[in-house]
C-alpha cells in the first residue's frame, strides 16, 4: 500500500508534465513559423517589420 501512495502522485505528476513539456513545445513550433512566415512576406515586399 506504502508503494501505491508513493507510485500515484509520482506519476499523476510526471503525466501533468510530460503534458506541460508538449503543450510548450508545440506552441513554440507554432511561434517559429509564424514568424518565419511573416519574415519572408516581409522580405519579398521589401518591408522592415517593427519590434
């Protein structure tokens, strides 16, 4: 029973940040191209994008 109370909240834990760690990464992704895409629109319009 010892190990159960030990085991749960361990992997309860590791799950929530497994799911935190994809959540991050896949907006990251989504950033990236979103602002690569808008530096090449950019570039093929001769604009300077302000930051």
């Amino acid at each position: 029973m010892d190990v159960v109370a030990v085991l749960v909240p361990w992997l309860v834990g590791l799950f929530v940040a497994y799911w935190v760690i994809r959540l991050a990464v896949r907006h990251g992704i989504l950033d990236a191209d979103h602002r690569r895409a808008a530096h090449q629109r950019d570039a093929a319009t001769g604009e300077t994008s302000a930051q």
